[in-house]
C-alpha cells in the first residue's frame, strides 16, 4: 500500500491513519475544571467558577482548532535483506503535512528478531534488526500524532518495512543426479565423447579428426595414429521444488525449517557450478516459480522468491517468475530435461502427485524427505514403527514410478544424502545402457 | 516527554508562579494570615512540574485550594485562572505550536473568562439563580467535553481517498 500523497516530493511512504483519543493536556484540563467547579458548587464559591473558565475555554477552542496533520511513515530499505545471524539497518523517517508537527517515532520489538536502536529522534529512527532464524519479519513504526493545539493526541501504527533473512546454508557442494543434459557447456561429465578434458578412450585416427586430439605416443608405439576421446562436460538446469503446503502442527511444522536451508545449499551450489537453477514453490496460494538462470543475482532471486519476497510476482513477467493455479508444477517453471530436486515433507498427496507429474513428463527426480520421525508427539512405539514401514513402501512405490526418495534427518548433511541418489541414479543408468 | 526542554516550557514555570501568586493575592499588601501554606505548597508543586508534567496538574489545584482559603477578589482569580489555563497549556506543548493554533487558543480562552467575569459582574437579583447556576454549570461542562470522548473526534476528521497501485 506505498502512496504519493499531493504535494511535496519528500512526502511519499506509507499514510498514516492514527487512533486520535484526548491528550494528557485535555485530561488535566478536564479533572482540574471538573475539581474546581465541584468545589465551587459545594462550598458555594464563586470565585471558582471565574478561575475554572478559561480552562473550559481552552477545552472548548477544538471546534475552531485547524484539521489534524497528515502524516507519512517511510521506511528503508524496503525489504531489507540479510542473512540469518546478520544485521540490517532500517531507516524509518516520517514526514507531515503541515511540516513542523511535533511528532514523535518509536520503532515496535519485531517477535522473532533483535531490534537494537541505532539512533532515536523524533522524525527519524535507525534500527538494526537482526534474526537468528529466516523468513520475514515486519518492521512496526509507531507514531504519535498531535492535533487540534495539543488537545488531541493520535497514534498509528505502520509496517514501514519489511526485512527478509535468508538461510544460512552449509558450503558443502551437494552432487545432482544425472540425466540427459543438454547441449551446453558446463561441468557435469557425461557418457558421451566430446570436447571436455575428462580421459575418455583411445581409438584409431580416422580423417577428419584434429591434429591436436592425436595422441602421439600411442601412435609411435603402434604404428597408426591414434587419438584421444574426452568426454564432453556439459551444464545442467536444476529446479528446487519447495512444499508450502500447510503442515500438521507439531514435528512436521519443526522440519520445515531444513526445507528452506535444504533448497538454498543445492540452489547454491549448482549456481557455483555453473548451472542454471530456478525454483517452483507449490501449496500456499498456487504454484509460483522463478524460471532457471546463470549466476550470483540468480541466487538472491531464488531465495526471494522462496520467501515469497519477490516484488511484483503476479503473471509472467520478463525475468521468468510467474504464479498459477492448480497443484501441478507448471511447464514454464522446468524446462526440459532439468533435474528436480523436491524438498518435502511428503505428508501431502497433491505434492506427491506433481512429483509423479514431474517424473513422467522424463525429468530426474529426487525427493528429499525431510521429515525424520513421525509427525505425532507422545503415541504407542508401535504406532511409530507401523508408520516408518508405511513410509518406507511409499519410498519404495515412488521409486518404482520413478521418483528416488531420500530421507534427511536433522543431523545428516545434505550433501552427503544426495551422494546417494546419485550413486544409484548412475548405477542404474550404466544398467540400462547396456 | 519529561524536562525542560522546548521553548514553550520556559514560559510555564513563571505562569504557573503568576497562577499560584495571583490566587494567594501575594504582593497586595496585606492578606489572609493562612496564605503562605498554600503559596508554598503551589511553588513547590509549579517547581515539580519543571521535570514532571503530572505534576502540573496539582499545582492548578492548589491555586484552587487556595482560592478557596485565601478568598481573593475578582481581579485576581481572572488573572489566576488565566494564567493556570497558559501554564497547562504551554507545560503540555512539546514544540512550537502554529500561530493559528495559539491564537485560536487565546481567544477561546479569553472568551470564556470574559463571559464569567461578565455574569459574576452582573448582580444577582434573581432569587432563584443559585438554583438555576448549578446545572447549568454541568451542562456546560458536558457539552465542552462531549467532542473528547470515545471516538466522535475521528468521525470529524476525513481523509483523502487513497490511490491504489498494488492489489
């Protein structure tokens, strides 16, 4: 809800709408010509009665008293961005119309975040806010407004700003399951010969070949020219795919902590890669994605875009990010042949199903279960252990559709989980192959 | 806001020594024997409300308190309720007020010391007039503090309509 009010320029920001109730002026006013007239009634004297009437005068001028001030909060930087453990400084300053109000601002504590005053005046307040945990946190200003000479007071409250903390995500490199990639270049080997620099094989010089690729002592020893094949590297696209569905509270609510970190390590690390990466969030309001894309920018869009951060995420825009409906993960959102790694608790059928959608329109698909107990506090051990069976023939059944699944428990590093996948994911292509 | 900071709150500390002086008819010879103790409670309470706002409050209170004692005569009871009115208003005034706004004040103020001088001027023919004086007293009172109460201030005031850009 930004505005610009008519008139001056520096007078843009939020407006502020404030709850008017009487003054401490009006209040003392009021208890000491109620006392006084009391006691003129009382002790029947008049006197008090031409004492109390000027400060009934002063009570009656808020008819004639001029409009109250118009007043605007504005913050910046809005949102501030951080990540988790670090500080960003919010400005806060108001401006009013008529300029020269007294007006007095005051920054609200954020729940979940540290607020610490960096400089506190009237019209202008620094905060550093910092968080230990990510997600969104709005910055509440608070105003109090005078009006009608004094006799009336207003506060308003506005969220001027917003900070956004990001996770904090381990640097290990996580490792991606391989599929049929395509034709860029990149850092990912693959079984086919190519210019790369990785030692494929040696085979006979047919014409054509480059002089260079010529591998001269092989060719001394037999003969006959040889030459060297390498495989060709190439670059992958890789779509986190985020659950947003709302979970049962309780373990399932705890987790969904590592499913942000999770999404942030492998988005970093394909980037740092060298890869595009893009991410589709589903549950909440519909599917929102942000279309894979090469580099350091990428990575703060990613994450804000998780956050539901993103300004202006309505239809398609130019950059890529879009938002729809429905419970399927839309095709603008995964290009063809991208590997989709799924951070989930896997409690809800809807996501289950686009997982399943995903795998059958040939994209890779692994999905990492970071639920690691069950979701019920306090039952039967046995009611525990019929549900990790249950779980474990739902791995089962997805992966025979063709979607792996790898659980992450709360001390296990991502990376390592994933090495599994990729493992079995190579195993069985090399089976297939043959 | 506690302290004297701003300018307005320079000039409420000799206001309210003026209200306190007036209402115990200090420095008009010769007086009520018992004036001293409420001057000097009044002092005291005035020199408080320098760093205490509430206190300011008492202080005009003991200005009536020793109205009531000290019996002054008319003249000085307008020049202490006038002066009590200023020091309330410039002790409660954090900034710079407009001069629309103090002007508008002085008037009102000026106004109804005015119209009370004038009526306790007039003589009292009437034999029923303690009987009438009373509720018309209350009645005044009530339809000056009616604007302040719960929220019939925010229905006066309107806003411009807002322009929208996000949905």
């Amino acid at each position: 809800m930004t505005i610009t009010p008519p008139g001056p320029s520096n007078m843009s920001g939020i407006a502020v709408e404030p709850r008017w109730r009487a003054s401490p002026l009006t209040l003392a006013l009021c208890s000491c010509a109620a006392v006084t007239l009391a006691a003129a009634m009382i002790g029947q004297r008049w006197q008090l009665v031409i004492f109390a009437a000027p400060l009934i005068g002063v009570l009656a001028s808020v008819v004639r008293q001029p409009p109250p001030p118009r007043v605007w909060l504005r913050g910046h930087p809005d949102p501030g961005r951080c990540f988790e453990g670090e500080e960003v400084r919010v400005t806060v300053t108001v401006s009013a119309d008529p300029p020269g109000t007294a007006l007095h601002l005051r920054v609200d504590d954020v729940s979940g975040a540290q607020v610490r005053m960096l400089e506190q005046r009237p019209e202008r307040v620094v905060a550093a806010v910092s968080a230990h945990r990510w997600g969104r946190y709005p910055v509440r200003a608070r105003v109090d407004v005078p009006a009608a000479g004094g006799l009336m007071t207003g506060t308003g409250a506005v969220d001027v700003a917003e900070v956004v903390v990001f996770p904090l995500a381990p640097p290990e490199s996580t490792v991606l399951p391989h599929g049929e990639m395509r034709d860029r270049l990149g850092t990912h080997l693959t079984a086919n010969s190519g210019s790369g620099v990785e030692y494929a094989d040696i085979r006979p010089y047919v014409p054509g070949d480059q002089l260079r690729t010529v591998n001269w002592p092989v060719s001394a020893r037999r003969g006959r020219l040889h030459v060297t094949q390498r495989l060709s590297e190439r670059a992958a696209d890789v779509v986190v795919l985020v659950d947003a569905y709302p979970q049962p509270p309780g373990p399932a609510t705890e987790v969904t902590e590592r499913i942000a970190r999770g999404a942030v390590q492998v988005v970093q690390s394909a980037l740092r890669g060298g890869d595009r990466a893009g991410i589709a969030t589903l549950g909440g309001r519909g599917p929102r994605w942000l279309g894979v894309d090469l580099g350091r920018r990428q990575f703060y869009r990613v994450v804000d875009t998780m956050l539901g951060a993103a300004p202006g995420s309505g239809p398609t825009t130019p950059t890529g990010t879009g938002s729809g409906r429905g419970t399927l993960v839309p095709r603008p959102a995964v290009p063809p042949e991208a590997i989709v790694v799924a951070f989930s608790t896997l409690l809800d059928t809807d996501f289950a199903l686009a997982l399943i959608d995903l795998a059958r329109r040939g994209h890779p698909v692994v999905a990492v279960d970071v639920l690691d107990r069950e979701p019920f506090d306090g039952v039967d051990p046995l009611v525990g252990r019929m549900w990790s069976l249950q779980r474990s023939f739902m791995y089962r059944d997805m992966r025979t559709i063709g979607v792996d699944v790898v659980a992450w428990g709360a001390g296990q590093a991502l990376d390592q989980v994933l090495h599994v996948v990729a493992d079995h994911r190579r195993r069985t292509l090399r089976r297939v192959s043959r | 806001m506690s302290g004297p900071i701003a300018s307005p709150h320079l000039v409420s500390a000799p206001l309210g020594l003026l209200m306190i002086a007036a209402a115990t008819e200090i420095g008009a010879g010769a007086g009520h024997p018992g004036r001293w103790v409420p001057a000097g409670l009044g002092v005291l309470a005035v020199v408080a409300g320098i760093w205490l706002r509430s206190a300011a409050g008492l202080a005009v209170l003991t200005a009536a308190a020793a109205i009531l004692v000290v019996d002054p005569g008319l003249g000085f009871v307008a020049v202490s309720g006038a002066a009590a009115s200023g020091y309330l208003v410039t002790r409660h005034t954090d900034s710079r007020a407009g001069i629309e706004t103090l002007a508008t004040t002085t008037g009102f103020l000026l106004g109804f010391l005015l119209a009370a001088v004038i009526a306790a001027l007039l003589p009292a023919r009437f034999a029923w007039l303690p009987l009438l004086a009373p509720p018309l007293t209350v009645a005044v009172y009530l339809v000056v503090v009616q604007p302040f109460c719960y929220s019939s201030y925010s229905e006066t005031v309107s806003y411009p309509v807002r322009p929208s850009i996000s949905t």
